[in-house]
C-alpha cells in the first residue's frame, strides 16, 4: 500500500489522463462520447476497446435527455445494476425469480423472459445489457414488433455466441446505442458507459 496505492479520487484521475492521451484523436467522437468511452476503457483495463466502441450520433444527446427526466433504467442482470452510480429515477433488474418464472414454459432464455417482463418500463427507458446476448436479441425483437421504444441502448453482451450477432443487429437499427464490436464485453463496460453519461448529465 505504501509502495503503490493512491487515494481513490487519484487513481481514477490518473487512469482516465493516461487513456486520454492513449486513445485516438482522430475517431469522430464527440468530446461527450469521447468520456464514455473514456470511462468504458478505464473499466475494462483494456485500451483496445477503444477501437472496438460503437456510439451512435444520437446516443449522449438522447441518454441525457432521458436522465434528466428521470426515465427508468433497465438491466438485464443485477451485476450491471450493482455498478451503477447513484440515480434519482428507478433502476430496473430484468432477470429476478419474479421476472423469469415462465422461462420453461415458454422455452426462452431467463434473460429473455426478463426482457419481454419489463417491456413497458424499457418503452422511453434506457436498456443496460451487460451480460446475455438474448436480452438484446429479445429487445430488438420486442421494438421490431412495437411493443417498446427506448430512448437509448447501451449494450455490451459478451461471449461467443450471438454476442457478435446481437450487436450487429442492433446497430443496424435507427435506436441511438453505445455498444463494443465483436466477443468483449461484460456488466463492468455496461455500467461504466452509463456511468458517464450519469456524470455528463451532472448526477
């Protein structure tokens, strides 16, 4: 601790100084988007992701639109919600025993089912995927169809299957989103891209 540790206002400081100065400068972000990849980097370790981010044009303006209104948040799994920061508005979990009690009936994935249970809160809300790969599926399924339209996407499922597909799918759609390209991904990118627009809207 004495050799290496710094208060935790620092470390964050000189994390977030060190990606600035790593990641492109060149990428078209703007300042605003450029803070929530900054904050999905520093979450991940991994300067590499910065490469991999995705963020639609809309995507700040439109999630901070929402925060400020205090529209629900919605997640797919309580780990993404867990590393959320403090909001004055509802925080939604979408996998929960209540939530996915028809998941043999209906042959769907727990997150699936989860997903379709909190359609209405999704509609005008901001969808946090972190973890499961059906969730978005099960999203886009569910805005194809019109049962829900939310005002921001933000959406890292991980793993090697669907993950890839899922989140092709979804920026083929109109939706503001943020999102990674590609295998990676996880609750911690989820939450930290988030994180920073709770941040930017001043929460």
């Amino acid at each position: 601790m004495q050799r290496y540790a710094l208060p935790a206002e620092e470390i964050e400081r000189r994390s977030l100084a060190m990606v600035e100065a790593a990641i492109p400068s060149c990428s078209g972000w703007t300042s605003e988007a450029r803070e929530v990849v900054k904050r999905m980097v520093y979450a991940a370790g991994d300067l590499a992701i910065a490469g991999l981010a995705r963020v639609h044009p809309d995507a700040v303006e439109a999630g901070l639109q929402a925060v400020r209104a205090r529209a629900p948040l919605v997640c797919d799994v309580r780990m993404v919600a867990a590393g959320l920061r403090a909001y004055e508005g509802a925080v939604h979990v979408a996998v929960g025993p209540t939530r996915t009690a028809n998941v043999g009936e209906e042959q769907l994935t727990r997150a699936a089912a989860g997903i379709v249970s909190v359609a209405s809160e999704l509609d005008g809300g901001i969808a946090i995927i972190g973890n499961a790969p059906t969730a978005l599926l099960m999203l886009l399924d569910l805005m194809d169809e019109g049962r829900c339209t939310p005002a921001l996407i933000v959406a890292t499922p991980v793993g090697f299957v669907a993950a890839v597909e899922a989140k092709q799918e979804l920026m083929r759609r109109s939706a503001p989103y943020v999102t990674i390209e590609g295998t990676r991904g996880g609750s911690a990118l989820a939450a930290a891209g988030m994180n920073a627009l709770l941040i930017l809207s001043g929460q």
